[in-house]
C-alpha cells in the first residue's frame, strides 16, 4: 500500500527562502505604505475610544441609558471627525507624520512637478496650516477612492475632483506657499499672516 501521509521536513531542514520578483516590489512597497497608514489611523481611533469615560450607572446599577447616548452625541459632536484640524495633541502628531509619509513618498515623487515662480512649493509644508489641512483631505479622497471597493474608476475620479484642484489651490503664486521657496537652490520659508479673528464685544 503507498504511504498516502503528508511529507515532513527534518527537524534541522531549512525551508527556501521566498523572493519576490522586481516587477512586483514597487506594488508590494505601495500596499505597505497603505497598511502602514491605516494601522496608524487605528491606532488612533483606538487611543481616541480608550480615553472616552466610561457609562455612568444608575442608582439600581444599571447603565444609566441617557447618560450613555449623551457620551454618543458628544463623540458624534466632538473629536469623532477623522479630519486633521479636529484633532489636536498626539492625535495631530500621529496623523501629521502619517500625512508626512505619503506626501513625501507616493505625493511628491509622483506629482511634483518642477518649482517656480508661478508654481511655489514649500518644504516645510506642514507648518502651514491651510497646506495640512488641503493634503490631509487629498489624502483621506486617496484612501477611499484607490481602494478596490472604489471601482474601476476610482483613481481617475480621485484626479479629476481631488488632485487637480489640490495642486492649483496649493501651488497657485497666490497660495499658502507665496512667500516660500520658488528655486530649489535658494530654499525660503514663510508662514504668512492671516486675518486675526474678531473679538465679540462684552455687553455692560
């Protein structure tokens, strides 16, 4: 009868090790850069949701209902928003540095462009407020639109209504990046100032 059981390796046998071909490093370095930003932003929803308090119980020990669809409300109304400028502290830090990895490694490369007097950029983007605030949304419309649930589409409709309108925004000699770097060989960098907000006046 033939030994129909399954093979076995020695005790001290080394397995082959697995390699990757060149074609296919550049999409396994894109979905790790992907993974690597959703691990972060987990990480953060799960810091967010371990800091929230916890129900408070009424007086026969049961969680007190209304008290419990308040602390929802307040979370809907509060710092539920995955968009950068709701956020602050360590939040704002974790999203920025995820925000820094994509710009400077899929955003850049790829979209650029040469610098100039009528297309500014500025190294030190992420000390300019509105350039946070139109990458980090560039960024998110990324995320959903490059995902296969997308479609076929997705990527294109991510350029047409997203990148498009981001770039001339942020690299118009108008934009946030006006007073900053307009060679590469003679870096400069200014935050501009901005309208200070109105003080309500205090009735007597």
């Amino acid at each position: 009868m033939s030994d129909t059981s399954p093979t076995t390796h020695a005790p001290n046998s080394v397995p082959e090790p697995f390699r990757v071909s060149d074609e296919n490093l550049d999409d396994l370095a894109s979905t790790l850069a992907k993974t690597i930003a959703e691990v972060r932003r987990h990480a953060v929803i799960l810091d967010r949701l371990g800091s929230e308090p916890d129900p408070v119980p009424a007086a026969d020990g049961q969680t007190d209902g209304a008290a419990e669809a308040g602390a929802v409300g307040q979370k809907a109304e509060g710092s539920a928003s995955v968009f950068i400028v709701a956020l602050g502290g360590e939040e704002y830090g974790v999203e920025l540095a995820a925000l820094g990895d994509w710009v400077n490694h899929l955003l850049l490369p790829v979209y650029g462009r040469e610098i100039s007097t009528t297309r500014p950029w500025c190294t030190q983007w992420y000390e300019h407020p509105e350039a946070v605030a139109r990458l980090h949304a560039l960024w998110l419309a990324w995320q959903q639109l490059t995902d296969t649930e997308a479609g076929l589409a997705g990527p294109s409709t991510w350029h047409r209504d997203h990148l498009d309108q981001t770039l001339v925004h942020l690299r118009a000699p108008d934009g946030p990046f006006a007073a900053c770097t307009t060679s590469p060989t003679r870096p400069n960098h200014r935050v501009l100032a901005t309208p200070a907000p109105e003080q309500a006046e205090v009735a007597a």
